[in-house]
C-alpha cells in the first residue's frame, strides 16, 4: 500500500505545481507575445506546430530543473515511495539528458495528440489570440502535469 504523504506530493506537485502553474505562465508568455496582433488567427496547422514546440521545450525543460528538486524533496523526507516497482519507471532512461529528451517527446506526442482531436474533431479552429491563449493554458497545464508526473516517479522507484 502506498503511503499517503507520496500521494499528496504527488497530486499537490503535478496538478498545480507543474500543472496549473506552468498553464498559466505558458499562457501569459503566449499573450505578451501576440498582444500585439490581437486581430490574428491560428489555423490548425498553427496550433499542433505551436503546441508541438511548446510541450517539447516544456516538458524537457521541467524535467532537467526539477529532477534534482524531486530528489532533494525526497531526501529531506517530504515523501517516501514504497518498494514496489513502477511499471513506467523502468522505460525511462536514468541519464538526466536522456531523460528530459523523453520527458520532452512524451508531453509533445500526448499534447499534438490531444489538440489535434480537439482541433479537428470538434472543428475547433480557427482560433483567435485569446481563445488560442486559453487552449494553450490548458494543454500546457496537461503536458507540465504529464511531465511532472514522470518525473516523481522516475526519482521515487530508482533503484
């Protein structure tokens, strides 16, 4: 049984830490950089290649900062994973580089895939700056939890 303080780390870390926060700073980011140019719209091909980039760097980013935090949160006793052997866990690389690589292309595939059922299923574009904003909120904040998420687990079932 795995304790409750990993889940709350877990849950606290991926869902707002790495999750919400890095929705809502990548979606800033995004505004500032169009504010300009209110009047523009993004058509699909637009928004899977600006998402595609953007889960990349973000989840390759996330991991190469906050692997050595995780490991630290951990040695300090902010959480314990029990002994069992993660199922994930043992795909992942332990090179940091490597690491953050796949980190990178896990939030980038998931993301592209994502919005682009979104997209083309429902119709979804094209967008204006401030719907485009929201949507990139919301799959930054699903790909920053993905990452993190990986993360956690690749430091808590090391062996």
């Amino acid at each position: 049984m795995q304790n409750n303080n990993f889940k709350s780390y877990l849950l606290s870390k991926c869902l707002i830490g790495y999750g919400l926060v890095n929705g809502i700073i990548n979606a800033i980011i995004f505004y500032f950089m169009e504010r300009g140019h209110l009047d523009k719209v993004f058509e699909a091909k637009d928004i899977i290649s600006d998402f595609a980039f953007t889960t990349f760097l973000l989840g390759s980013l996330l991991a190469l900062i906050v692997i050595p935090m995780i490991a630290k949160d951990m040695e300090k006793g902010k959480f314990k994973a029990d002994n069992r052997v993660h199922k994930i866990e043992q795909f992942l690389p332990d090179h940091i580089l490597l690491i953050s690589l796949v980190v990178g292309l896990i939030a980038c595939f998931i993301s592209v895939a994502l919005s682009a059922v979104i997209v083309y299923l429902f119709n979804a574009s094209p967008l204006n700056v401030t719907q485009m904003m929201i949507f990139k909120g919301v799959i930054c904040s699903i790909a920053g939890a993905i990452s993190g998420y990986l993360c956690i687990i690749k430091v808590a079932y090391r062996k």
